[in-house]
C-alpha cells in the first residue's frame, strides 16, 4: 500500500512508536522472544514508510522484560529498510545517558539515513537505569536540566568547551560526526509537570506531550505555559512545536476495536504498574467504557472516531504532530499491522486534510 506522497506536505504529522515490551498475550499466555519483537519492529517500521506515515519512534528501557535499551541501534536497522519516515527515540533517558555519546549516536543514524534522525528526551518512567550506569536517583531531575544543557550545546558546535557538575568538563573537544542537518531535532517528553513545560519553552525545543488517558483539556495549560515561556526567552512561534503522543487502536467499527483491544489494554496497564511497584489489578470493563468514550485522550475506535479525537485534540493545542502506540499489551503483531494500515489509508489522509486548513 502506498499513499499519495503530496499528502506527507500538508496537515499534522501522523506517525507510531514502540517501547518494545515484551508482554505476555492474555489469550494464549505466550510471550515472544526479544529477538522476534525487534524483527517485527523492523517490519513495522518499514510498513509504516511504505503506507507513507511521517514518523516512527523507539522506546528505551533497561529490564527484561523490554526488547530495547538502544533505540539508535534498532533505528539505524530500521533506516537501512525505509526511504522517507522520520526515526526517533520515545523516549531517551537523558538522565542516564552520556550526552556525547547520545549525540555521536544519533548524528551517526542521521548519516545513515539522510538526515531523518531526532530525539525525544525525557527523564524515564522507570528507574533502573540509574544504579545500572552509576548514578544517584536523588540526582533524577538535576542531571536532566545538565544533560539537556550540554546536548543542545553539541547540537550547534562543532567544538565545545564545557563545564557541569556530574559530568567531567569538556575542552575544545571536536563533536563529530556532524549531521545532515543542520541540527538534530530535539524534542523535551513531558507527562504532566508545569515546571517541564516551562524548561521544554525556555530551551526552544519541541515539547512532545504523553496523553495516555482522561480528559485532554488538563494538558492544555501545559501547552500554554510551554508557549509561553518559549516567547519570553525570545523562540519563534515556528521553534515552539507540539507533539502529543497516545495509546491507540483502530478496527473498522468502534465496537470492534473495544471488544478486540479490552484484553491487551487491561493486560498492558496490569503488567506496567507492577513493573513500577503498583497494584496489578486488571481495568474492568466498565472502567475500559469510560476511558474510551468520545470525550477521552484513549484513542479507541474506528477510523472515524480516531480522526474526530485528533482534530479535537488539535484544535485544543494547535500540535504539528500524532504519534500512536499500538503494539501494547501483548497485542499479536497481525494486529498491529492492521492497525498500521488503517491509521495510514483512513486516517492520516482525512487528518491531514482537515488540519491543513488551520
């Protein structure tokens, strides 16, 4: 299937991304290895550039029960299989992560794929990569703003003297390879704190929002704040850019994808909130009614409602981007597929129309 390629020039970008989890299959009781769920990322990226969606993203985690702990390593696999969608990491623990090392990573995918490659950087949701590359939790958002700092320094030097508190200090030291482009995109992922917003708006780099459920509205003062501060510190409006980011699952009728994604969703949030040491209890169904009714961030539904929920949501924030996840809970990777087939031929193409006129 190939779609249109006028189409990728006008409206939002819409695009996918994985956290690689390697969740058991609530109805056969199967989990697949972490070498079949890397190769079945790499077919789904290469789907997703050929259907013609704008995006595919890569998760990192650092636990067994995760595929993926280096999303520039499965990226430059996925750039040698595709043309034209753009690779990111979703997120990268910045925290616990060597900036120059990350940005040598990530200007070396660049390379690889013609200058496709950016980051989205975040703090993680977990936090077992903190004593697995020495360092202090108690440290969590300090080492964030430093690694932040010296990661958008090497975005535009080429040779960079620099000084930090947990890193060691930097001296006319040569930041190669270079990129593509002229400089990586940078995306800050933000779940909820104003004070993320406000950093995201300060630096002048695109603020990629989770909305993983509720009511959209209680992030759009994160939006705003985010604008904002960006404007204050002197960003163009055109720098300030938006990316929501959401669980999604699309069949030709609602009805359908409720019946068919009940089971892996429930199943999802069992497994993660034990991963963080919360309570595994499995959603209800009438608890699963409520968080994917028409009103709701959960993107459930046929290709309609999908689109009905994005454009809400874009005349809420006014964002240049939609990224989905659909490969959660277990979900058999024919699923995923399917999905990946609707968002591209009966939802992007009705997206973009209607967003390009805003």
């Amino acid at each position: 299937m190939q779609l249109d390629a006028k189409s990728e020039k006008t409206g939002i970008e819409i695009g996918i991304y994985t956290l690689a989890d390697l969740g058991k299959d609530p109805h056969t009781g199967q989990v697949i290895s972490s070498k079949q769920r890397i190769k079945e990322i790499i077919e789904a990226a290469k789907f997703a550039d050929e259907a013609g969606l704008d995006v595919f993203g890569v998760g990192e985690h650092h636990r067994l029960d995760y595929a993926v702990s280096s999303p520039a390593v499965i990226l430059a696999a996925i750039a040698q299989q595709t043309e034209r969608i753009k690779l990111t990491s979703a997120t990268t623990v910045l925290s616990t992560v060597d900036p120059v090392r990350l940005f040598e990573d990530f200007a070396t995918l660049d390379l690889l794929s013609d200058g496709r490659a950016e980051i989205i950087a975040g703090r993680g949701a977990f936090i077992e990569s903190f004593p697995l590359f020495g360092y202090d939790i108690n440290d969590y958002d300090a080492l964030f703003s430093e690694h932040l700092d010296l990661l958008l320094q090497l975005n535009v030097n080429e040779t960079l003297s620099w000084n930090g508190r947990f890193r060691s200090s930097i001296k006319n030291a040569e930041i190669a390879p270079r990129p593509i482009q002229s400089e990586l995109p940078v995306w800050v992922g933000v779940g909820g704190t104003p004070e993320s917003a406000a950093r995201a708006g300060k630096m002048g780099v695109g603020m990629a929002l989770a909305i993983l459920g509720g009511d959209p509205k209680r992030f759009l003062p994160l939006v705003n704040i985010y604008r904002k501060a960006g404007a204050e510190a002197g960003h163009s409006s055109d720098d300030l850019n938006v990316s929501v980011t959401g669980h999604t699952y699309v069949a030709k009728t609602t009805q359908q994808a409720k019946n068919e994604f009940y089971p892996y969703y429930s199943n999802y949030w069992s497994y993660v909130n034990s991963q963080r040491g919360m309570s595994s209890r499995k959603i209800s169904i009438t608890e699963f009614e409520h968080m994917t009714s028409p009103d709701t961030a959960l993107f459930v539904g046929s290709p309609q409602q999908i689109v009905e929920k994005i454009v809400s949501q874009h005349e809420m924030f006014g964002h240049k981007r939609f990224i989905a996840q659909l490969d959660i809970g277990g979900l058999p990777f024919k699923k995923v597929m399917e999905g990946i087939e609707l968002l591209a031929s009966e939802v992007a193409p009705q997206v973009r129309k209607v967003t390009s006129k805003s």
